[in-house]
C-alpha cells in the first residue's frame, strides 16, 4: 500500500510537470485545499482542480517565485511537505523567503485535504 509520503510527493512532482490532468487522478473528489485568510489567495479552495487554481493565483502575485521542496514526511494519515518558497514582489523590493509547510490527509488513497502554513503569513500578505 501507499503511504500518505509517498502519494503527497507523487502529487507535488507531478504538479511541478503542470500535468493538472494527472494532478486531478490523485486528488479526491471533496478535496479541500485551505490558505490563511490574511493572504491575498486566502480561503477554501475546493474540487479536483483546486490545487491548479489557487497555484495560479499564489503564482499570480508575484513577478515571480521559486519553490525549493526540502522534505517530505508523514505517518499512517497525514504527510507534510517542507517548501522553501522565494517570492518576488510585483513592485520591484527585494524578493524574501520563507518556509512552508503543507499538510495533507488522505482517504480512499487520494490527496482529501491540504493546509498551507506559513512562516509568517503576515508578511506575505503585506508585501504581495
């Protein structure tokens, strides 16, 4: 069987090939994907194409982003993946970076939730 680590790595490496279709097979119909509502992508995003949206509206503000995954962990039904993610400003200041953590459970094999949490979503909300 699958562990939780092992089918939230295959979706993050399958997002990172922007092959949503195949994104969409490992996602569970009630999927789930939450962002702190300071942020300027804030909210409950839901159905199988959530992860696609809201990556386009995280990608959308900034000029431009790097997403480094440093680790992948979990147990019998969570699995966490650690992201280094540098931002760039819209309006030309210096690009920052922080950590993420992006926790997901699963059900029936398929990727149900994922919480994003950030270092400080407090300045990711004010320099977006």
């Amino acid at each position: 069987m699958t562990t939780p680590r092992e089918l939230l790595a295959k979706v993050y490496a399958t997002a990172g090939t922007r092959d949503w279709d195949a994104v969409e097979a490992l996602i569970h119909p009630d999927f789930v994907l939450y962002e702190a509502n300071s942020l300027p992508f804030a909210g409950e995003w839901r159905g199988k194409d959530a992860l696609q949206r809201c990556a386009a509206a995280m990608y959308g503000t900034w000029a431009n982003t790097k997403l480094e995954i440093l680790d992948c962990t979990g147990g019998e039904t969570h699995a966490v993946m650690v992201i280094r993610l540098t931002m760039h400003p819209k309006d030309g200041s210096e690009p920052f970076t922080q950590t993420i953590c992006e926790a997901g459970t699963f059900e029936d094999g398929l990727l149900r939730t994922l919480r994003i949490h950030y270092f400080d979503a407090a300045e990711v909300a004010a320099r977006a």
